[in-house]
C-alpha cells in the first residue's frame, strides 16, 4: 500500500478501528496464505524482519525480546523451580528460546495452530528461534491450543499464553472456559501468563481475562512492559496463581537469576519487580 507523501510500500495494522500503525516494507520476503491466516514476512530499516498475521505485527527482529523476555523469566524466575512449560502458540520461536535458556528447565510443550508459522519462521526468521526448534527439550505439537489444554494430562509449572490477538484461530484462547482448563494443567504452584494486548486500546480484552482470573486463582494481576511495534502505549500480560510467586522477594529473585546466568536486554528482577506496579488507569480496569 502506497502513503501519500512518504516513499515505498506500507504495512497498515487493521487491529484497532481509530488507530493504526504502518511500517515501511523495503523489501517483501514472503507473503501467502497458511491454512489458518496471511502470512508475511519483510524487512523494515528500523524493525529489521517483521512477521504479520492477517497484516497484525506478531513479532519484529528488533523489538522481540523485550516481549519474550517479560512472558518467560518473570514466571521462570518468580516460580523458582519451573522443570515443564507449556508455551500456546508462539509459532515464531522467540519464546521457546528464552524459556530454553533456563538449564532447569526439562520439557517445553509448544502447541502452535499453524505449521506454515513454523516452517516459514524457520527459514525467514532463524535469528527468533535461535535453535530452539532443534532442543532436544522441546515438544512441538501442531493443534489448537484449546482443545490440547482441554484434554490434556499433562501438568505445568508455568503456562505461557503467546498468542495472536483475540481474532481468527487467536479468539478462543481469551475465552472462560480455556482459562479453567488451563488453571487444570498447572502442577501445584504453577503459574499462568498471558499476552493481553494494550489495555490503552483493548483495556476490554484485559478486563475480560482478569476477570475470569479473579474467579480461578488466589492471585490475579496483570504486569507491564512496553514494546515499541506493540502499538499504543505498555502492553499489559496476565498473570494467574494459586501461589506467593509474586511476593518472592528481589533478594530472591536477584539470586536465581544470577544463578541462571542469562543475559538480557530488558529483563532484570527490578523491572521484574516494578512491572507489576500497576498506574491507576490500569488498575480500574481490573474487576
Ligand atoms: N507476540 C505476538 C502477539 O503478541 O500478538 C504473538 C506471536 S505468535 C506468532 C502467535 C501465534 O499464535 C501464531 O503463530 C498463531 O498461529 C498462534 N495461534 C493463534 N491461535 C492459536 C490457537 N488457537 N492455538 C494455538 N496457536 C494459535
């Protein structure tokens, strides 16, 4: 699509009805149809490689690991002793590969709808996965999230929700039921997270979630970080357990975390700590 006044080819989200964001495509690598979306792949001087689905960013070279980092080592770490993690979607593999980094951690189950996300970020977007796809650790089971959860025997230390925005294949899984069968699969102390969008634009979609986590779990919040290609302001994450994990303190945290000896570049058990310091608009979106 052409933009008056500004050179080349854009990218324009349709996500939200009174506000959009374009990015530029300097060059196009993939765009087709998988079974389940649209999927494209191209490169933006200041994003590098971009993934969309159906035209909505998923994920950008250059941004990615603020928001793979937040939805894996805040729950790794504040759990303390995760060994098996389901990550729901993900199909890019940038969540895969920051919970492999954690060595304690055994078995992680990826259940992604969509083969073509995978084959196609795979050979487009090696520099997400980083080798992820070939750890011996990883289980990669391609079905709907929902049903696998629904029926599932398995149980986790920490479930990761990574999904699309609640559209197409994504919407079922903001739903009540698929929030009670995944508070099913957890282990005792295990903790559920959430990408939930931007609660500045869909503070409904947070309001939703926390309110059928209120009704599952003892500790029900949401945490924040912000993402520059996430458009709109701190992108909110669900946060669901019966357990103290969120009370563990910094000391704590300060130490497993340098005992998993990872770097990041925006993961620190301080920002782990003030995420979870909500403002007030945030807060009255929480029932
Ligand atoms: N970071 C992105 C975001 O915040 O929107 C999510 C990235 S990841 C690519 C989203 C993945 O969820 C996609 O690969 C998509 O195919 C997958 N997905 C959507 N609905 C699903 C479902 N019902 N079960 C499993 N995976 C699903």
């Amino acid at each position: 699509m052409k933009i008056k006044g500004l050179p080349g080819d854009w990218v324009t989200e349709p996500l939200h009805e009174d506000f959009a964001q374009s990015l530029r495509v300097e060059t196009l690598l993939y765009d087709s149809r998988t079974d389940h979306q649209r999927l494209k792949v191209f490169e933006n001087p200041t994003f590098g490689r971009i993934l969309t689905l159906d035209d909505v960013v998923q994920t950008t070279e250059a941004d990615n690991f603020i928001y793979h980092e937040m939805l894996t080592h805040v729950p790794i770490v504040a759990h303390g002793a995760a060994r098996r993690v389901c990550i729901i979607g993900g199909g890019d593999g940038g969540m895969a590969r920051e919970v492999l980094r954690h060595a304690s951690v055994e078995r992680v189950t990826m259940v992604e709808i969509d083969a073509g996300v995978v084959e196609f970020s795979k050979q487009y977007l090696p520099m997400l996965s980083r080798g992820a796809f070939d750890d011996s650790r990883l289980d990669l089971v391609i079905a709907d999230g929902a049903e696998y959860i629904r029926t599932t025997e398995e149980r986790f230390d920490v479930i990761i929700i990574d999904s699309t925005d609640p559209i197409g294949p994504g919407e079922v899984l903001f739903t009540d039921s698929f929030y009670g069968h995944a508070r099913r699969a957890l282990a005792p102390g295990g903790i559920l997270v959430t990408q939930n969008g931007v609660p500045f634009l869909q503070g409904e979609e947070l309001t939703g979630t926390m309110r059928a986590f209120k009704a599952l779990f003892a500790d029900a919040t949401c945490y924040l970080a912000t993402i520059p290609t996430y458009a709109g302001g701190p992108m909110a994450f669900g946060w669901g357990t019966d357990g103290e994990a969120r009370h563990t303190p910094l000391e704590e945290l300060a130490r497993r975390f340098e005992a998993a000896g990872i770097d990041t570049g925006y993961y620190t058990p301080e920002v782990h700590k003030a995420a979870f310091a909500l403002p007030p608009w945030v807060q009255r979106l929480i029932p």
